[in-house]
C-alpha cells in the first residue's frame, strides 16, 4: 500500500542561549492509511517535538533545518505557514494530552467545533451545526443538540477529550496525530477513548501516529512501534515484533519497566541514569552510558540501522555481531527475561 | 445576575452614607469657615454670626448631618453657599463636561492601549515592542498637568491646530471635537499606559496556553487566533484595569479640566472647596463615589460576558 506519511532524515531544531541545539536528529518513518504507528520513548526524546514539526506547530525558537516530511503527495517542510494552514484540522489533525486545557475557555462547545468546518469546508454556520451534531454522536455523545451550547468546563476529561477527537476529526482527516491523548485520563475512560480513535481510524481510513510513553498503550493501539531515545529512531518494528523480540537494549528496558498485574512481588526495572539534555555531546550511541552491554565501539561510532526482519530495524551494534554469526538475538531476550525476572 | 445587582446596590448606599459622613465631618472639622468667605474681609463678627444663622450653620454638626441626610431622601442636596444654586443643578450642568472629557481619553486609552499591547506581545522584542514599552513606561510617569501644558504649547500655540481650552460646542460638531482631542489625549495617555502593560502581558500568557495550539492545530487563521481566540482570554484582567481606570478618570478630570479651562465637575469641586462651600463638596464627592461603585458593578457584569466560567448566580 502506498505510503501516507513519508518522513526523511528530518532533523528539528531549537535557538536557545547555548546556540542552535538539535531536539530531532535525523529521523525516518512513515505511516500508511489505515495503520496506527506509536512512538514510544521516554519524555524529552523528541517524540512530540516530531509531531508539531509534522503539524508545523514547533514554538517560535524551533524550526526544521532538514529533511523532508510527505503526506500524500505533497511536501510540508518549506511551505509557508498560510499554506500549511489549509492541511492543519483538514488533511492532518492533532489531538492533545490535556483535554482539561487544551479547549478555548470562552468559546462554546459548538463555536469551536464548526470552526474547522466552516474554515476548510466553507459550511455555513447551520450546515456546520448539522455538521457538529454528526460529530459528536459519532464520538459518543448521548445529548449532542445540548452539548452545542455547553463550555468546556460543564464537562468532565473524558467528555472534552471526545470533542477534542471530533473536531480534529470534523474535516475526515487522512492523518491523525495523537499526542498522549489518554495520560490525563481515569484508566477506564482511557480504554473508551482508545477504542473510540480506533474505531474511527478504520470507518475512515486514516493513518495514525500516537505518541505515547505507556507501553499498554501501545500494546492495545499499535500496528507498528518506533522507539525514540534522545532525538533519534533506536528501534522500528511491528507490535509483535517489538513485544516479542525486542532488538535494543533500550526498548528492552522500557518493556522491564512495564508492571505487572500477576505477579505482586516484582520489583520494578528501572533504566539507570537519564536522558541526555539537548546540548550533551555525546560520540557513538546516544545509549551507551546508560546502556548494560554497552562494548567499547558503543563509545566511539554511531551504530547505523540494522535490518533484523523486513519490518524490524535496530540502530545499535549488537545486531551487527549477530549478522556475525553469533546469537545475541536469542541471548537478547534472554537477557530481558532476566531483567523481567529480577 | 439580578441578585448581584440588588446585593451591589445596597453596598452602594451603605457606601454613600459612610462617605457623606466622612465629609461632613471632615468638612466641618478642617480649619475654615464658609461665613468668612462669604462675608469678605470687611464683615464684622455680627455679620459672620448672620451668615453663619442664615446658612444653619450655629446649629450642633450632627443636626446638620441629619438634615442633610433628610434633604438628600428628598432629593435635596442642598444649596451652594457662594451661588445659592441648587447643588444638584450645579452638577447636572457640569457633569456633561466631565462625562464627555472622561469618555473621549478612555476611548482613547482604550484603542492605544489594546493595540500598542497586542503588537509588542505578538512581536515580542521587536522596535515595536521596545517602543511600546518605552511610551508605557513615559505615560505612566509624566505628569499630566505637565503633559497638558506641552500640548497647548505644540498644538495650540505653535502650531494653532487646536484651541486652546474650553468645552463648549457640542461634540457632535467639530469643533467639538477638535476641542476634545488635547484633553483626552492629556487626561488618557497615563490609562493607555497601563492598559498597554496589562493587555500585552496577558496576551503573552494567553498566547502560551495549549488552547491556542489547538485553535492553530486547526487550521484557524492567525488573525483570528490572536483577534479571537487570544484576546478574549487576555481581556479579563484587561477589563478589570479599564474598570478602575475609568473610574479613577471620572474622578480625576479635576487637574485636566483646570489646565483646558473645562467647566466640569473637577473644577466645581476645587472651587468649592476652596470656598469651604460644604454643599458643593459633599455632592461632587457622593457622585464620584458612586460612579465609582457603578462603574466597578458593570465591570463586573462585563466580565460574566467574557468569561463563562464566572457566575454570580
């Protein structure tokens, strides 16, 4: 299938006081209709900065200084922010983590909900209310005619991240970009609101990009998984892939990071040490010093991809001894059952 | 909303009746005696004790108070030492002068204000924020029977543009209006200051604030995110210094109308006070109390039209 979001070497950066440092380090990945790719990685990885610089909504000090970003056959990076503004809540649409802040306090449920459809669609004010009723019985809503006139704060987290999700949705996007859309919610809402943006991702037929650091999330969302670690991709490869046979060590330690219901005495893995800060120089891999295998060439080159499957790619040195000959893949989820065992 | 108003009006009567006793004392109280005044330097003391019967004046202070109070019930704030005029009429044909001077600088503040607040926080750093910032900071800090006097100097006579003075002609006819612009611009330019500041730092907290991302995120015109979205968030405190303003304007035309030569309420109160013409003093005082009141009330009305968070129910 054809791709719907082709992404290229993209490279994000910041103007800060210590110069122009780089948040997003030459990444690539796409996304095709109908397909949820979740970005995992710690905060500060350079997750959500990806998806603004997709939607174009980087702060003011932030820009792309490389790279090319395709949805369809059209490319964002180089077009002016009046163009970009006729794809953003039309061909691409972003929702939120904060539902409790991320709607105009002022502004009526309804205001805000045509406002998409009357600016891309140049629906008149009824047709958009027509419109909006649609919307919202579609995102499950029981009282859509009363919810028209009500302000963000008569409705509860789960409520507004509903609207969140129908007016990102009104203008029937291709691509939908999720910025940890459940985090501020209560775990059971969480599982009404995932279903709800999976639902509508196959009725239709968009692509789906989620970002997200909860790994259950993930498990329950995702087609494919890229792993982000300090700006750049360590890891790509399709949910059973990544759950299965997790190829860095990085995406190792996330998976020994996640609970578990069953067992009541497991001591919690922790990855040791922190992300690096944006203006750390670091020779090699990014993950070295807080890596458990890290081997003298960890510190000195950058690891390139290594392909483990036709879906699965790995950036770290590891899988370059296993095309070797030897078996560190099957010592790797060893390894991980002994982390998860600990 | 109804009840608000009830519980606000009942504040404001209470008020009056503290402040007007404030007055009366203060006025009775202070060094001075209106019979002097009246009298000149040539009466002798039977014609001061004369005045001061004929005025009611030899009667115990709270008497008087009570009295006066009992005029007010009625509608009768009295009469003026000096013109024997009724106080209420003395206000009624000056309070137009003042309204229009008070109207006309907070129209001007008001526009200067939000627009020079909007631009330095939308070009945060840029020359037009240093010079908007820079003019907030003067208007603030100029004096305004100062700023007055340059401006006559300039535009009335150097470059004889603008009268001098005076407020007669309506303002509906220009030179109305033209007598208006160096009052206001005098009278408004501190207000527009401080609106300026207030206007661009809300702006730049509301600019921040995730629900803008979402209105950009939808495609939203810049235009309209900041004209829309933004500035009715960033109003709320904005109204609450226009509020103050305004009242502090109405009260503070005095200075202005005394450098423009404006038959207004500012000047009856200085003259009277110097007359010690207690009738006068007292009534200009309760109307600027009041209008103060009032003016806070509908700013707070306004602000349930802003923002619907806020309920008084």
């Amino acid at each position: 299938m054809e791709q719907l979001l082709q992404v290229d070497n993209l490279v994000t950066q910041f103007r800060t006081a210590k110069g122009k440092l780089k948040a997003v380090r030459g990444i690539s990945f796409s996304v095709k209709a109908e397909e949820t790719l979740c970005i995992v990685g710690e905060s500060g990885c350079g997750k959500s900065i990806t998806s603004l610089s997709i939607m174009g909504l980087l702060p003011s000090n932030g820009e792309i200084s490389q790279g090319s970003i395709r949805l369809g056959n059209e490319e964002l990076v180089g077009k002016s922010d009046e163009r970009l503004r006729e794809f953003r809540g039309n061909k691409m649409s972003m929702i939120f983590q904060e539902p409790m802040t991320a709607l105009n306090p002022v502004f009526t449920i309804g205001f805000q909900l045509r406002e998409p459809l009357r600016i891309h669609k140049n629906m008149t004010k009824k047709e958009a209310t027509a419109k909006s009723i649609d919307i919202l019985t579609k995102v499950g809503i029981s009282s859509p005619e009363k919810m028209l006139n009500q302000y963000p704060h008569e409705l509860s987290g789960g409520m507004r991240q509903r609207v969140m999700i129908g007016m990102a949705l009104a203008c029937e996007p291709s691509l939908l970009i999720a910025d940890e859309p459940t985090t501020a919610l209560d775990v059971t809402i969480q599982a009404q609101i995932l279903d709800l943006i999976d639902t509508l991702k196959s009725e239709m037929g968009m692509g789906v990009v989620f970002v997200t650091h909860d790994m259950g999330v993930v498990a329950e969302v995702a087609d494919r998984v890229m792993v982000m670690y300090a700006g750049e991709v360590v890891e790509v490869g399709t949910v059973d892939e990544l759950f299965s046979n997790p190829g860095h060590p990085y995406t190792k330690g996330l998976l020994a990071a996640v609970p578990n219901v069953d067992d009541v005495d497991q001591d919690l893995s922790i990855i040791p040490g922190s992300m690096p800060s944006l203006d750390d120089q670091i020779t090699g891999c990014r993950f070295h010093s807080r890596c458990p295998y890290a081997m003298d060439v960890c510190k000195e080159k950058t690891p390139p991809s290594f392909k483990v499957s036709g879906t699965q790619e790995v950036k770290c040195w590891l899988q370059e001894v296993d095309n070797n000959g030897k078996s560190t893949t099957s010592s790797g989820s060893g390894e991980i059952k002994e982390i998860l065992s600990n | 909303m109804i009840g608000l108003i009830v519980r606000r009006f009942i504040q404001l009567l209470l008020l009056l009746l503290g402040i007007s006793f404030l007055v009366f004392m203060s006025m009775h109280l202070a060094p001075g005696d209106p019979a002097t005044v009246i009298g000149g330097p040539t009466a002798t003391a039977s014609d001061l004790e004369a005045i001061r019967k004929d005025l009611g004046l030899d009667r115990p202070v709270l008497v008087q108070y009570v009295d006066y109070l009992g005029g007010i019930l009625h509608g009768d704030f009295g009469y003026s030492f000096q013109t024997n005029q009724s106080v209420s009429d003395a206000i009624i044909t000056r309070f137009p002068n003042t309204l229009k001077l008070a109207t006309a600088s907070m129209v001007v503040a008001v526009i200067i204000g939000i627009i020079a607040g909007i631009l330095s926080a939308m070009k945060q750093n840029s020359w037009i924020d240093i010079s908007s910032t820079t003019f907030a900071l003067a208007g603030v800090s100029i004096p305004n029977f100062w700023l007055g006097t340059m401006l006559i100097l300039i535009f009335a006579v150097n470059l004889q543009w603008l009268p001098v003075g005076g407020l007669s002609s309506p303002i509906y006819t220009i030179e109305g209006m033209k007598q208006l612009i160096l009052p206001a611009i005098t009278l408004g330019t501190a207000s527009a200051a401080l609106i300026a500041r207030m206007c661009r730092s809300a702006m730049l907290e509301v600019i921040k604030s995730d629900y803008i991302r979402t209105a950009r995120a939808k495609g939203v015109k810049q235009k309209s995110v900041i004209w829309i979205h933004a500035l009715r968030n960033a109003m709320i405190p904005v109204v609450t210094v226009i509020g103050i303003n305004f009242g502090g304007l109405l009260g503070g035309t005095i200075i202005t109308e005394q450098v423009f030569a404006i038959n207004g309420v500012g000047r009856l109160m200085i003259d009277a006070i110097a007359a010690r013409d207690f009738p006068v003093v007292q009534g200009t005082v309760l109307l600027v109390a009041a209008i103060f009141v009032i003016v806070n009330l509908i700013v707070d009305i306004i602000y349930a039209f802003i923002d619907p968070r806020i309920s008084y129910d």
